[in-house]
C-alpha cells in the first residue's frame, strides 16, 4: 500500500494540526475535522442580557475587535464599572486605550471562562509595532513583568491590590481580573465569564469590575474552541486584533498614567518621540488615588506561573 495521500486527501497537507500536544502525543485528527477548525467560526445571535443590568451612562465603554484562525469575528463592548471599581477600572481603560490589548491572544477554558491579556505573549502575525494600532512594547515598555502588568507600576511591583468583591460572577459576561490564586497579584490579565461558570470558584477571590454589552455572540462562538481539558489552549488562535475606548470618563492628562509606566519600567525617554508615547496621547485623566502595590518579587513569580 502506498504512504502518498490521495488526490482528496493531499488538498488538506498544509492544514497545520492545530490541537495541543497530549501526554501520550498528538490527537488523531481527521482531515474533515481539520479543515473544519480552518474554516471561519460561525457567530449567530444568542440571548444575552448584561448581567449587572443597564448600563450606567457615566461610565467608560471600551472595545475589542476579535478575531480567530485568521478570520475576522466582530466587536465586543465592554462596560467598565467606575462608579464602583474606580482604580480597576481605570486599569483596564488606559490599556485599552494606548493599545496595549491589542495583539493579545484569548485562552478559552469551556463551561467556565475565556483568559486574556497577557501583553508579553503577542500574535506575531496580527502584531505590527510600527503600526499606530498598535503599543510599541519594544520601546516603550521593554521591561514588562510576565504575564503583563497593571498601570500602577511602583517600586514595590507592577500589580496591585485588590479593590473590592462586591460584585459577583453569577452570570455570563461578567468582566473580571485574572490573579493566579494569591491576592492583590492584579495586573493586565482578565477573565470573561461563560454561562455555566461556579460564581463560588470566583467570589472573594477575583475582582469583578465591569460586564459584555455588545457582541456576546462573539465570545460564545469561543467556547467551541476551548479543549476539554481546561488548559486554555484553543482549535483557532484567537487574537485581539484592535482594541479602545468608545466612551471614557473624567478629563486631565491620560499621558502621565502611560508615561510613569513605562519611565519605572526602564523605557527610553526619546521612546517619547513614537506616536505611542504617553506626553503625546493626551484624552481623559487616570485616577490619582494611591492604591498598595503587591511585594514584587513574590508577585512575579505567581504572576507568571
């Protein structure tokens, strides 16, 4: 019998196997379950209602353009609660608003929650840092801690506390910070909520801080992504390409949350001439209260784990 694949089946050699390594090796896939996971992922309409209620008209809308195994998904609106979370919310903003998010790839843990942000692990094929869309980590912020870091950078870390537990995950689309397993370990990374997620695997322990408005149908159409095996890993890649702010809050200078960032992290000062830089990039202010910050090292090391 000859080891050369058919004619029909030949067509599919260069679909890469997109599944995880197992520990007794790869998956056995078959060739029409492999083209399948190459074709665009299908987004219709499901109920969805925000599970904090309407929204408050005062507080910030940011914005992510999803995309997955190549394919343009749609956007995905964001209500950050300020009114009640007002530091974590201002964290979540100015990274979405310098473009920090973008270029970020989703994991996806089915029947529980999608994981995100993570600066220091970018799509390189989405990711362009000569494109203005896009955070020029390079030269602005070359020192990030693994697994990325908050806007409240000090000289005892880059995270910081967590603010309050007073809303719960009872719901899908919930908008939550990642931590992983130690308290006030706050920094980029976030949680997003599914349908059938255990709200007392959450509570107390993550701090929740804003909710999906618009394009749940997007992140649903995610699960079917996720492996079973709820080590995040996904059958598409799945990248934020573009990121922002529909609508902010307050006014001041944005540029000097952004610049104290990078400054402590050890950036260049001519980074400052990049269209990026913060003293450039003036919009709605930050928040000035002082919020404690996490012993660095023993952050870092849970952080990144």
């Amino acid at each position: 019998m000859s080891g050369e694949p058919t004619a029909e089946e030949g067509k599919y050699k260069d679909i890469p196997s997109i599944l995880p390594l197992a520990p007794g090796g790869v998956y056995a896939v078959k060739w029409e379950q492999r083209e399948k996971w190459a074709e665009c992922l299908s987004t219709p309409d499901v109920p969805y209602t925000p599970p904090l209620g309407a929204p408050n008209p005062d507080n910030p809308v940011c914005f992510f353009e999803i995309r997955a195994g190549g394919y343009y998904l749609g956007r995905v609106t964001f209500e950050l609660k300020a009114d009640t979370h007002p530091v974590t919310s201002e964290n979540f903003l100015k990274l979405c608003e310098f473009k920090c998010y973008a270029g970020t790839k989703f994991k996806v843990f089915p029947g529980n929650w999608i994981r995100g942000g993570d600066f220091t692990d970018l799509d390189e094929v989405v990711y362009d840092a000569n494109d203005p869309d896009f955070f020029d980590f390079a030269s602005l912020l070359p020192d990030a801690a693994p697994g990325g870091q908050s806007i409240y950078v000090s000289e005892d870390g880059p995270y910081f506390a967590d603010e309050s537990f007073a809303i719960a995950h009872d719901g899908p689309g919930i908008l939550t910070m990642y931590n992983p397993g130690a308290p006030n370990c706050n920094g980029s990374q976030f949680m997003i909520t599914f349908p059938n997620v255990r709200a007392e695997s959450l509570d107390g322990t993550h701090v929740a801080f804003g909710q999906v408005l618009d394009g749940w149908n997007v992140l649903a159409a995610l699960e079917q992504l996720g492996d079973a095996r709820q080590e995040g890993d996904t059958f598409q890649r799945v990248t934020v390409e573009q990121c922002g702010v529909v609508k902010g809050r307050g006014s001041g200078s944005a540029g000097s949350t952004m610049a104290k960032m990078c400054v402590k992290n050890g950036a260049s000062k001519r980074g400052g001439a990049r269209r990026h830089n913060a003293t450039r990039r003036a919009s709605r202010g930050h928040s000035s209260r002082s919020f404690r910050a996490t012993p660095s090292l023993a952050a870092r090391v849970a952080y990144a784990a």
